[in-house]
C-alpha cells in the first residue's frame, strides 16, 4: 500500500492551487474535502463532487494517493448527500475516505471504499486498533499521545499482526505539522456556544485564538497571566526530531493545512520532503534542521513546539492573535499571457510596483506556486527596472504561466 519502510507525507489540499502544490513538492498522498462535510468546511474553498475526477487525474499520474475527508458529525439529513458524495468519490478512484461517523464507515465498506479512521475518534490503546481494524486500514491516533505510546502502539500491530479489510497490517497515522488546537483532538464546543457555529461540523469561528480578560467572579480581583493567548497553542512542528518520529513506526505523517495559502503547502511539504528523504538516506543533521527551521518560519506559523509528542509540559501558547511568518506576500497583477516558445510571460500590474531584484510569487490552479527573483523584465515594451500599477510587462520564466494565474510579490513581515 505504502512505500516499504518509508514514512507517506501526506499534504492537505483546500483548492487546486494547494493540490498541484502538493504534487510538484513531493507529497506522497492527499487529503481534502467536499462541499460542507468536512472539518475544514469553512476555512477554505472545498471541492466539489465534480472536481473528484480532476484530483484523482492529477493525483494518478503522480502516482499520489488521494484521501476524501468526511469526517464531521453526521445527521439524518446529511445522509444522502453523504451516499451521493462517497458513490462519486468511488467512481472516480479516489483512494480512501477518512471518517469518524459510523454511518460514514458502514457505507464506505458497503461499497468496498478503503477507511481511515479519523482523529477524531480518538484511538489511544491497541484494543481500540482491533475493534476498528474490522472497518478500516489506516488509523489516525489521538493527537494528545506521546512518542512512547505511539510506538508501542505500533509495535503490537505488528507483533499482534493486527490487520485491516485489505488484509494488510493496519497502518498508523500521526500529525506531524500545523495547528493545534486547546480541545481533545478537535472536539470543540466554544463556537457552538458562542455562534451557534459548530466546530465538530467544520464551522469553527476560532475562539480560542483571542485575547481574553479572565476575572474572578467573587473577588473581581483580574488573574494575572504571563500569556494574553492562553487557550491558542503554538504550531506543532516534529522537523528536529523527526527521526524520533519515524522510528516510533508510524506509516503516515500528516501536515495540517486545507485553509492555508498554497504557498504555506509548497513550503512545508517541500521542507519535510527534504527531511525525510534525508533520514532514508542517512544525511539527516542539526545543521539541515536549522536551515529548514529558517524556511518553515517564513510562511504562515504561531510559533513552533512539539506538541505532546517528547512528554514535556502540556501546552505552549501563542504570544500573538495570528502569524508570526517572517514573509508575508502582497498582490501585484495577473497573468494575461504566455508565449510558450520564449518562455515569457505578460502580467498586467494592478496593485504594488515590482523591481528587479524582488522575489515574486506565482499561484495558479493548474500551475500551483512557483517562487522566483525577477532577474529582468520588459515595462511597456522597454527594458526596465521596475513596473507600476497600471503597466504592461513580461517576465522570463522557468514555467509555463496561466491567464488565471496571480502574481504576488513577497515581502518582509
């Protein structure tokens, strides 16, 4: 199913921009949602039923494992649109579906569908492994587990030979990098409570990423906290001991992000890739780790830490309401054509000026990110140093460039 002794990194994908992010950078399988029933439902622009073939196309040719999440509370209402979107999922090859509804799982196995189980079922022993190994072959495991858990967890799949549908040993799932959140594995209800919007339904309104006041109610007197972000956890982030990681036995590690820019995944998928395959090859170092440190704080983070992973204090807040990236991007202008033979591309310039010597950033469905300087330039048909609001200008490129593409501009935060 997987690759032999080598961990999957897998990439989240909230549009196709993402997607095609994921693929070019190295990402060995995908996951992202459909329409509104999915834990990301209002954090970015799900799919929908008709884009499966087009993920699965992409993803195939990769040789790209494709994951659709269905992994929000289900009601009676939301059942037949849940049968209509796993019937398509089926039709179009996607691989698996990841789930934590038991209406979700039992038809996915009607209709032979491979299950991963969802985080937020909350796996924490082995016998919970074997009760779901009857329905699923991968599983993801509570996030508030410890290395030394996991990986006795891992090792008595094996020495039980615990196995799933497909007859192969159940594989395990970990986080391995993005947002954390201050509930059990996602379970939520501050939104709930506050907006009538449902986190457990993929509507979360991010409570807990604000600043509070918390005073005691019989004295008046204002408790003093050294954090003003105390229910907002810092970033997990497993990169400087991810061969610890790996060698806890998991088969999956999974990279948080369907509502991030795909810039956010082209970075960070890239960065592990380069990690993990520097621990397959036996040139994983603290020197390696500092420089991808240095590019993972470039895009959007609230600071990094380990999560429960090394069994240190439970909890790291953020000092800040929202990223703390050392970049930031700023639209300039879109693509209005590309001549394939010189491999220049025409954008007209609609916000910020660009210089040469700029690093820009472009972003298309079909192109994903690519990340260049600005070398040279044509400005209204001359050779200039920089382009303004209103200009003509075409740029030499390394890529083919697309009349939907964006052009950003990237910047210091």
């Amino acid at each position: 199913m997987k690759r032999d002794g080598h961990i999957e990194l897998m990439a989240p994908a909230g549009n196709f921009e993402s997607l095609q992010a994921a693929l070019v950078n190295g990402a060995d399988s995908i996951y992202f949602g459909v329409e509104q029933l999915n834990m990301r439902a209002r954090a970015s622009i799900n799919f929908t039923i008709d884009d499966l073939p087009e993920i699965a196309k992409r993803c195939t040719q990769k040789g790209v494992r494709t994951y659709l999440t269905l992994n929000t509370i289900i009601y009676d209402h939301d059942l037949s649109i849940i049968k209509t979107v796993l019937d398509a999922a089926k039709a179009a090859n996607i691989t698996a579906v990841i789930a934590m509804d038991q209406a979700v799982i039992a038809y996915a196995r009607q209709i032979q569908m491979e299950v991963h189980i969802s985080t937020q079922i909350n796996i924490t022993n082995i016998e919970t492994v074997k009760f779901y190994s009857l329905f699923a072959d991968t599983m993801v495991l509570s996030r508030e587990l410890s290395l030394r858990q996991v990986k006795k967890i891992c090792e008595q799949i094996e020495r039980e030979q615990i196995k799933g549908p497909s007859g192969n040993l159940v594989e395990i799932e970990i986080f391995g990098h993005g947002a954390l959140c201050m509930a059990v594995s996602g379970k939520c209800y501050l939104s709930l409570h506050s907006h009538n919007s449902s986190a457990n339904r993929g509507a979360c309104k991010q409570n807990c990423r604000k600043k509070y006041t918390v005073i005691d109610q019989e004295s008046g007197f204002e408790i003093e906290i050294d954090n003003e972000y105390m229910m907002s956890p810092k970033d997990l982030c497993t990169l400087d001991f991810l061969d610890q990681v790996i060698d806890a036995g998991s088969k999956v590690l999974k990279i948080e992000g369907r509502g991030r820019a795909p810039e956010y995944v082209a970075t960070v998928i890239k960065t592990y890739r380069e990690a993990i395959d520097a621990y397959n090859n036996g040139t994983y170092n603290d020197e390696k780790v500092a420089t991808w440190m240095k590019e993972l704080e470039k895009v959007y983070n609230r600071g990094f830490w380990s999560g429960y992973y090394l069994g240190q204090k439970l909890g790291e807040w953020s000092d800040g309401p929202g990223s703390q990236a050392t970049q930031k991007k700023v639209y300039v202008g879109k693509g209005m054509h590309f001549f394939p033979k010189s491999n220049i591309a025409e954008f007209k310039i609609e916000a910020y000026d660009i210089k040469v010597g700029d690093k820009l950033l472009i972003t298309g469905p079909t192109t994903g990110v690519e990340e260049f300087t600005l070398e040279e330039m044509m400005v209204n048909d001359q050779k200039l140093e920089v382009a303004t609001k209103g200009d003509s200008c075409t740029i030499p490129t390394k890529f083919r460039v697309r009349l939907s593409d964006k052009l950003y501009k990237i910047v210091a935060s």
